[in-house]
C-alpha cells in the first residue's frame, strides 16, 4: 500500500437530537459545556468511536472498548504480548523502540493512525516505548450554546433478593434537546511516513468519519440521535500542503438562525481556496 503524500484536512459536521453526546463525569454525565456554555465532545470520545467503526468495517484495533473486545484479551499488555514478535521483545533484555513502534504499527490501523503509549511493567526491560500518529483529531465544539434538559428517573426493582418491595431509586439523566456541532482534524504526512499510514488507510477513515454514528446507540445516544450531516474532506497536493490547517478550517463558515430547531436552520459558507479541491460528502 502506498504511503500517504500529500497532507489532509477534514471537518465534520454533526447533529444532536434529543441525546447525551458526551457525558462529563465529573459534572453528573451532564453533557459537557464549555464556560461560555457551548457544547463539547472530547476528542477522546470521538476516537472511541471511529476505532469502533473501523472495528465494525473489519480492520485490527489495539485499543478495544470492554463492550466491543473480539478476542480473548482483557488488557492492552495480553493483546500486545499474543502478537508473536511482540512476544518476543518483551522477552528479551533490551527491546528496539524503532522496531516495536513498526510491528505495532503494521499490525494495528489505530496505532499507526493516532498512535499510542506502550509502557509496561514486568519484561525483563520494561517495555517504553510511545508512537506519534499523524491522525489529530480536534474537540468538537457546538455552533450554539446548547440548553441542557434533566430529568428525574425512578428504579422500582430489587437488585438484591430477600426485600418485599423495591426501593425507588432516584436518579437523574441529561440530555441535549438540539445542537449542531462541528470538529476538525488533519493527517500529517511526515507522521504518516514513520507508522506506514497509507492512502487507503486514508480511504478508511474517511468512511468511518461519514458513518461515525452507526452502531453507536445507547441509552444515552437512542437510534437516529446522533447523526453526520457533512464531511468535509480537503486533500492538497504536496505533503507540507498549499495551505496551513488552521486556514482551511477557517474557510468552512457555519451560521445559524435565532434559535435553531433542525439542521436547515443553518447556513454553511465555504470560501474556496486556490488550487485546493475539496470533497464534502453528506452523511449517511
């Protein structure tokens, strides 16, 4: 597989509907808001879930979410040790960074796409060794301030045996009755050369961003919640690219109307940029 040439910048947009879409833990997994009452979704959660698609789209992912695990392995150590030349660098007395950075980055699309941190006690070396992957991903950030609604919810059930009668349980549960959102990210090339991220990983990603949300539904997150509206997806042609980043993403301008209610309620501007061809995709 060819190795990626030429720089890539990405932006997503994205619609919330009646649905937590990232929950802070310590704020009560009340959707996370930033101080001036904008909506937020880590980048972390976004990761999450574009290693669960390319899970679902069949590729080899390291780091595997308790509920989606597909082999025997319960810690990131045991799926790294099963690896056969892994296996034998933990064994041995001095392990090669360049050498385990590249097994792991051929055997698994997520370390070669965000990289990742391997550090183990236990080998007769101890294992340290860290991966920059040229796959950044940005927060999301609401077009909006969003409007938080809570509820009260009861739990009328025993959990353990020998009560008469369930107790009911309070609770709370939040969710975002309407928001836009939008995050960016790039794929840098000079990174892409070092973990072997090729133009059909590339490829990949780009369906994983356009399908994020599939097979993502939760209590939280019900079925249609959650939904891509647009990706954008800018490709340059060089590997430094004609442009910084920073300025292609500011060329994709998101308005709104008082109060939105749906997506239509938005006006979206893209300033063209010599000489820089731009794909935008509707999601699905």
């Amino acid at each position: 597989m060819p190795i990626l040439d030429r720089k890539i910048d990405f932006a997503i947009v994205l619609s919330v509907t009646k649905a937590n879409p990232n929950g802070d833990p310590l704020n009560g997994n009340r959707p996370r808001q930033n101080y001036d009452g904008y909506g937020e979704i880590s980048d972390v959660a976004i990761k999450r879930k574009i290693r669960n698609r390319l899970q679902d789209m069949g590729e080899s992912i390291f780091v595997q979410s308790n509920d989606r695990n597909v082999d025997e392995f319960k810690s990131l150590r045991e799926r790294a040790e099963a690896n056969e030349l892994l296996g034998k660098m933990f064994k041995a007395k001095e392990i090669s960074s360049e050498e385990f950075a590249g097994v792991a980055c051929r055997e698994w699309l997520d370390v070669r796409s965000f990289g990742q941190v391997f550090a183990f006690k236990g080998a007769k070396s101890g294992v340290s060794v860290g991966v920059r992957g040229p796959v950044s991903i940005h927060t999301a950030t609401s077009i909006d301030p969003i409007d938080i609604t809570s509820m009260q919810i009861t739990k009328s059930v025993n959990s353990e045996p020998g009560k008469e009668k369930g107790s009911d349980t309070m609770g709370m549960k939040h969710r975002v009755d309407f928001g836009t959102y939008v995050f960016y990210g790039s794929i840098n090339t000079q990174l892409a050369e070092k973990t072997g991220f090729s133009t059909e990983d590339a490829t990949k990603l780009k369906q994983a961003l356009v399908t994020l949300f599939e097979n993502d539904a939760s209590a939280a997150r019900p079925d249609g919640s959650m939904e891509v509206n647009k990706v954008f997806w800018w490709e340059h042609t060089s590997k430094l690219g004609q442009y910084s980043s920073a300025k292609v993403h500011r060329s994709l301008k998101i308005e709104s109307v008082e109060q939105p209610k749906s997506f239509e309620d938005y006006t979206i501007v893209l300033k063209e940029l010599d000489g820089l061809k731009v794909e935008v995709i509707d999601g699905q």
